[in-house]
C-alpha cells in the first residue's frame, strides 16, 4: 500500500512515495538522478514499438544524450520523477516529468514498463508531477498526444484538459492546469496503485 498517500506531497523534496507490496518488494518513487541514465535506457528498450512511437514520435531508439539530459531536469527548471522496484538489482520501471517551455508552462511526458501497465502508476505519477508543477509555480503542463494512445488520453482526460491545437493527423496538443484538482470517482482511492498478482511486482521489468 502507499505510505504516502497524497502524490506530490514532498514533491519539492524530491521523493513523491514509497510503496510496499504484501510480498515485500517495494517501490519507491524519486527524483531522477545521473546514475539512472543506464536505467532509462533499459526502460525504453523493453517498449513495444506501439509504445515507443506513443512515446518519441518515431520508432528508434533514444540518444544517450538525450538520457542524460533527462537526469538533469531539476538543473534546467523542469522535474522528472522515476519509479525503482527494489531488489538484488534495482529495475526502473518508469519515468514522469516536464521540461519548462519558453512561455513558462510545462512539456510533460510518462513512460511506464510493459510489465507494470494496469497498475495506475502512470495516473499516480502524473498526479506527482502535476504537483510538483503546482508547487513550483508552473502554471500549466502540455503534450503532444496521438489520437492512438488511448492510455495517456484516459489519464489526461480523468484530470480535465482543453486541447490547443489537432492536426490531421489525428495529433493533438493538450494542456492540463497545474492548480486543478484531479477528478475523483465516488468510492475508492483513485490514486492508489490497484491490485498486483502476488509475485509480479518483483519482474515488473521491461521486457528483454
């Protein structure tokens, strides 16, 4: 279960929760470090075509560069968040954050493992980083979503969003308001991870 329930409440401190599993694994929620650009790579390898295409807009396979200049996002203004499943080996098994935009708001993205789909911890990190914005002053997050990627559609739309711009493509921009609660269901806590086979959280891994 969470130990912390409130997503994004350390936010400013870099660590937004832990959680524990019945089994003992555990996983914990943090700021992105340097050491995790080997991790990252990992991540995006084990995507599947369809998610690294939702992901990156194409099909290859990010630059190191490019990894690196996501461990350093809280030195150029933004905040990325990365979930690590303890173990004999730590496995990252996903990534939130946002860049900040020359007009002040956000770029946010999230990438979660195949192996960890279903368990809402894209809907618990973005609602980390959607408060790590808030806390920060940023006023709103935008992204570039294809019409296709019906995970990242559920997740903005639960939280309310108004669209920018939607070419022909079917790619449309999205912002969501920093200071704008999520919208909650009637029973049950929306932003806690739901129910995990006993023994899955331990090979939740991107796929080899």
């Amino acid at each position: 279960m969470l130990t912390q329930a409130d997503p994004g409440a350390d936010a400013a401190d870099g660590a937004a929760g832990t959680l524990s599993r019945p089994d003992g694994a555990a996983l914990t929620v943090r700021a992105v470090t340097g050491a995790d650009v080997e991790g990252l790579d990992v991540l995006f390898q084990g995507l599947s075509d369809e998610d690294r295409y939702h992901r990156f807009f194409n099909l290859s396979h990010p630059a190191r560069a490019f990894l690196e200049q996501l461990t350093r996002a809280e030195g150029e203004g933004g905040y990325r968040l990365v979930a690590v499943v303890s173990g004999p080996q730590n496995t990252l098994v996903a990534e939130a954050g946002y860049a900040i935009l020359p007009d002040g708001d956000g770029e946010f993205a999230l990438t979660v493992a195949p192996g960890c789909q279903g368990w809402r911890l894209g809907r618990y990190l973005l609602g980390a980083i959607v408060a790590a914005a808030a806390e920060r002053g940023v006023p709103n997050l935008q992204a570039d979503i294809m019409g296709g990627n019906a995970r990242m559609l559920a997740l903005v739309r639960r939280r309310g969003y108004i669209t920018l711009h939607r070419d022909e493509l079917s790619e449309m921009r999205i912002a969501i308001g920093a200071a704008q609660p999520a919208r909650r269901r009637q029973r049950g806590n929306p932003d806690r991870l739901g129910p995990v086979v006993p023994g899955t959280l331990a090979s939740c891994a991107p796929a080899a």
